[in-house]
C-alpha cells in the first residue's frame, strides 16, 4: 500500500472508534437520566462490550502493521494538520489499546456502573464508608492500567495524559503553584477592599428558568439543530453523541445560577458540534478533551457570562421574564455575582477561589498514586485541605468527598483539567483582545456572531487535530502560562472591590 491507502486505513479506524465512543455517550446520558437500578447488571455487560470492541480496533494484526509503518513517518514534515492529527491520534490510541491489558480492562468495566450506584447510596447515607471501597477498586485497576500502558512514568503521569494528551504534570504542578500564590495574594488583597453585598436572589418557578436560562444558551449560538436539553440529572453535563449532536443535561432549580450552568454546558456543545467538515471526515471532530474544553466552557459562563457587558444586554431579559427580579437593580445583580466567598461546593463557587477546588482535588490524586494517601483516609486528607485552602470544613461526607461523580464516573485524572481550563481562559482572552479588542462591546449589543466567529476559525474548527499545547501555543505564541488568568482576575475583581489593580 503506499502512504494515501495507509493513511485511510487508519483514518477508517479512527471513525469507528468515535462510533463507539458516541455508543458509549449515549450509555452515560440514560445512566444518568434514566436507567433504572435493576437495569444495572445488564448495562455493565454492555458497556464492557463497547469497550472491548472499542480497543479491539486499535489491537488487530492491521493495527500493529499501521503502527510499524507510521512510526517512521517524521510528523514534523507533514505540513496537514488534519493528517497529522490523523497519525497522532492513531499511534496514541494504539500504544494506549495494545498495552491495555484486557483482563484489567473488562474488570474495570464491569465495575463502573455499580461503582456509580453505590456512590450514590454514598451520598443519600452521608457516609463516605460506603463508596469507600469501591473507590480504592477503581483507583487501584486504573493505576495498573496506567503502569501497563506506560512501566516507565509514575501511573498518574499516564493518566493525567489520558485526560489532557500532551500535557506534563511538571509542568502542570509549576503553574498550578503559580496560580496558588497568585490567587492567595488575590484573596488577601480583596480582604481589604469594598465587598459586594451579600444578594438573596428570588428563587422562581424550575421551569420558566429553565426555559429563560435555555433560551440564553440557545441566543449564545447553541441552535436547536445542533442539539437539546434535558433536566433530569444532578450535575450538568454535555454529552458529544455526533460532529452535529450535542446533548445537555441539567438539573431543575429556580435559582438564577442554572443560567451560568446552560452558558457552561452550550459552551462545551458550541465548542464539540463546531469542528470544520475535513476535520469531521477525519473522525476527529468534538475538540481537545480535557482542560481545552473546560476552557471553552468556563470561557462563556465566566468572561462572557459574568461580564459587566452581557448583564447590560441581558438584565432587562431578566426582569421582562420572571417577575421575581422586578424589584431588583441591576448593579445589585451584577455586583452580587462576584463576591468572594470561599465555598465547599466546587460547582457554585465563585471565580477566584474555583480554581483551588480543582487544584486540592489534583493533588489528593496525585498524593493517592504516589502512596502518600490511603483510601480510608480520603476523607479525613478532603476535609483537611478544605480547611487550609479555603477556611472551611464539609459537616458530613456527601459535602466533601462525596461531592463530585467523577471517581465513579470513569473521571481519574481529570480534575487538573478544571484548573487548566481557567489558565487557558486566560491566554485565549488575552488573544481574543489583541484581535479583537472591541469584542466586549458586541457582546452588549447582543452580537455573539464575531466571538464565536473568532472561536470556530482559531479553535472549534481544528476538533482535536492538535494538542492543548500545541493550539495554544498556535493561537499565543507561548506555552501553558497562569499569569494572564491571573491578570484577568485582578483587574476585573480590583474594580469590583474599590481597589486598584496591579
């Protein structure tokens, strides 16, 4: 075969491999929404079924001879991004498929669904005992996966890879402490400032603010053909079912904060559904997975969400909408919005303590694969970090390390992605501006047409062809850096709380 035929050969691999993984979205969307507990045992077979069809693509005896061809291929002198990403994708896949071992592979998957439900008998008895382990199980089969895959790097290097491709947990650990002290400092500084007023927002009727926060998402550029709604989960996710099929679910409330949660979730559905038709045919559309789409999502929800310049244009939405906001002025909204107040719950803090969340949960992980944490002792180490971080201790375990689905949830080694996403916020911001430094006076006027432009031409249309680091560094030139994030944050919350910015 000559290069052309070999290229398609896996390029056709590829394809097959999203089929599984749009399969495998699907399973996630009903575990959530609807499958039934007596319908567990059953999904488990299936889902370990997916799974092993979805490696075995990467695990033939065309695999392994695709692979000895490739790995001669010099990527570097391949000018198409589109085929690099092609190769890329396919070596990774097929080193990550062929040292997999299967055994490990289908216990895992046996495991996830009833390590979903006894997290949640977790969470209903406020006993992390429960769930307990069940988390050590999954910790332990991923970490022997990981030192398959890899023999040679420390398990959570691998899975941190598997998360964010590319990225370097050294390199992750340095800004993150760039991002700590910067944040530290920040916080200090604020202490001294003008606090916002503490707000008690009207809560209204679930339904009309479902619909207004909807309508938001959809205004932003989340069209009703690209994607639905849904309001029957506990956390809101996007599900990726196709290049052109977004799912999102949320959960009921009448609290204005399931506005910001639809801008998150139509930020990542913008961002899956935006890949350009090549970058499709390739089978690599839906984006970098990871901390890139958390950056995009965290992008509409905080810097167009929370900005001064969306609330001029969407405030008096708001009060022609739901009655309960007639009586209140929109600088009382807007201000409430941004005060400071550390939080146990990640999902509703505020802008400038989020990211330690993220960043103390990385670090339990990290500390866990290292053998410096046992599991029995997860909770105590949680709520010990709550405390030094943010002033506050969980009173029961479905607040602290029962919180978050995602180690029950296949999520090991994500939560650096959070973090992530907000320092890559900062560096596409700072971009943003140097081409368009009038972007935020569109976005007053309700004009979401250039900022998304601006988005699908410099990241959505590139699907995951690249890296986070390499699309980073293509779209500002340098390498991961928390400093514009930071940026960002003082000059927004020094104005805020009557303080001069740095």
């Amino acid at each position: 075969m000559n290069y052309q035929q070999h290229l398609e050969t896996i390029t056709q691999i590829g394809r097959e491999f999203r089929y599984c993984k749009s399969v495998e979205s699907l399973f996630e969307l009903d575990q959530w929404s609807a499958l039934p507990r007596k319908g567990v045992d059953y999904r488990q077979e299936m889902a370990a079924y997916v799974a092993r069809e979805k490696t075995r693509l990467y695990c033939t005896d065309q695999a392994a001879q695709e692979e000895e061809y490739f790995a001669q291929v010099p990527l570097s002198e391949i000018g198409d991004e589109v085929e690099r990403g092609v190769i890329r994708t396919f070596l990774q896949r097929r080193r990550v498929a062929a040292r997999t071992p299967e055994d490990l592979q289908r216990q895992y998957s046996l495991i996830k669904a009833e390590c979903m439900e006894k997290w949640k008998q977790a969470r209903e008895a406020k006993d992390y005992r429960i769930f307990q382990p069940w988390l050590q199980q999954a910790f332990d089969l991923k970490g022997q996966i990981a030192k398959a895959i890899d023999p040679d790097r420390p398990a959570f290097d691998t899975l941190v890879g598997l998360t964010d491709d590319g990225a370097d947990v050294e390199e992750i650990s340095r800004e993150f402490d760039v991002l700590k002290e910067g944040l530290k400092a920040l916080m200090h500084k604020l202490s001294q400032g003008r606090a916002p007023q503490a707000v008690e927002y009207p809560q209204g009727d679930p339904a009309a603010m479902s619909a207004f926060a909807q309508s938001l998402a959809r205004e932003l550029g989340f069209p009703t053909d690209l994607g639905t709604f849904n309001d029957r989960v506990v956390h809101g996710f996007t599900s990726f079912m196709g290049p052109r099929d977004a799912r999102v679910s949320t959960y009921r409330s009448g609290s204005h904060e399931l506005i910001f949660t639809c801008l998150h979730e139509a930020g990542h559905a913008m961002y899956s559904t935006g890949s350009s038709q090549k970058v499709i045919d390739a089978g690599l559309w839906g984006g970098i997975e990871g901390g890139f789409h958390e950056a995009n999502s965290r992008f509409y929800e905080n810097m167009v969400g929370r900005s001064r310049a969306y609330w001029d244009y969407c405030f008096p939405k708001l009060v022609n909408t739901l009655p309960q906001f007639a009586g209140m002025d929109q600088d009382t909204f807007y201000l409430g919005l941004h005060r400071v107040q550390p939080s146990l719950k990640r999902i509703a803090s505020d802008e400038v303590t989020y990211s330690l969340h993220a960043i103390l949960r990385f670090e339990l992980e990290r500390d866990y694969f290292a053998g410096k944490l046992r599991a029995e002792d997860m909770a105590q180490a949680w709520n010990r970090k709550y405390q030094d971080y943010l002033g506050l201790c969980p009173p029961d375990d479905t607040q602290g390390v029962l919180q978050d689905m995602h180690w029950a949830g296949d999520y090991i080694g994500y939560f650096q992605s959070y973090a992530l996403g907000n320092i890559y916020d900062g560096q596409i911001l700072q971009a943003l501006e140097r081409d368009k430094p009038d972007w935020q006076e569109d976005i007053r006027r309700g004009k979401f047409g250039p900022l998304n432009d601006w988005m699908r031409e410099n990241i959505w249309s590139h699907g995951c062809c690249l890296t986070a680091g390499e699309l980073v560094k293509q779209i500002t030139g340098s390498s991961l850096d928390a400093r514009p994030f930071l940026k960002y944050l003082d000059e927004k919350y020094s104005v805020l709380y009557g303080l001069a910015p740095q």
